[in-house]
C-alpha cells in the first residue's frame, strides 16, 4: 500500500508540476503578447510624430524661402543709397528678374531658394501680368511632387506705368511653391 501510495502521490506531483509549467508558458505568451503590442504602438506613434515634423519642417523651409525672396535687393524698390521700401518689389526688376535669376542658379540662387517656383501676380491694376521669377522644379519619375504654396501680399511699383513723372504702385499676390 505504501508504494502504492507513493506511485499516486508522485503521480500528483507530477501533474500539479505539468499545471505549472502550462501556467508559465501561458503567463509568458501573454507577457510577449503585450511586448508586441507595445512595440507596434510605439512604431506607429513614432512614425506619425516623424511625419507631423516633416511637415512642419517643410512648412517652415516654405516661410523661410518666402521671406528670403521678399528682401531680396534684385527686386526691392529701392532709389540709389536710400533706404528700399518694405514689401515692395520693382516691376522693371521684376521683368526681368527671371533670366539674371537663371543665369545665376548653379552658383548662387539655388543654394537660397532651393526647389521652387516663385512668381508674382499683378493684382491691381488688374492686367492679368504673372512674373515668373524663379522655377526650379523637382522631377521625380512621372509622378507629381506635393508642394507647399505661400502667399504673400506685396506692393508693386512700375516707374514707367505713372502719369506726370509720377510713380504708379499696383498690388501684387506672391506666390511660393516649395517641393519637398
């Protein structure tokens, strides 16, 4: 009977052993079950918080570009040492602004302003005149590159347009396309 006894309670052992090990693999598989879904949720939240400051950068490459080009001495109205009125740019500068711009771009231009297209539009006197004053487009593949548009009210002044030696201003509309 004592053997007999002993072979059951080894048996019993045996199988409460067996319960806790199945116990512990069933701990760890929800342990790791957790892990993987921490690590996804932290992939997904980093890769979201990479995105929102991409953007952000290249909405802040967008301002930059634009307020570089609104002081640019190439299209400031300016008269000889004085100092240049702000917000203003010069329509005889900006007629031809384009073909100094290109001319210049490998050495000095594109290392300021980068990928873009900056034009003004005369708003009044409304000619329907668009000045392209730089373009330089990314092409990747066929496929259309987003941009970023900004748009900046400037004042135009055309020391050719006034009547009676006097200089006529306009308003124009400035806009920045910046391509990532």
């Amino acid at each position: 009977m004592n053997k007999r006894h002993n072979n059951l309670l080894s048996m019993l052992r045996s199988r409460s052993a067996q319960a806790r090990i199945t116990e512990t693999i069933a701990v760890m598989f929800i342990f790791f079950i957790l892990i993987m879904f921490g690590i996804i949720f932290y992939a997904s939240y980093s890769k979201n918080a990479a995105i929102t400051k991409q953007n952000e950068l290249f909405s802040q490459n967008a301002i930059e570009i634009t307020t570089k080009t609104l002081f640019m001495p190439e299209l400031l109205c300016s008269k000889g040492e004085a100092e240049p009125e702000d917000f203003c740019l010069d329509v005889l500068k900006l007629k031809h602004s384009q073909t100094i711009l290109e001319a210049h771009v490998a050495e000095y231009y594109f290392d300021i302003l980068g990928y873009a297209k900056i034009s003004v539009e005369q708003v009044y006197p409304n000619d329907g005149t668009t000045y392209t004053i730089y373009e330089k487009t990314k092409v990747s593949d066929n496929t259309k590159i987003p941009s970023k548009d900004t748009n900046f009210i400037v004042s135009l002044r055309d020391e050719t347009a006034g009547q009676g030696g006097k200089t006529a201003y306009g308003v124009g509309l400035m806009t920045v396309e910046v391509y990532k």
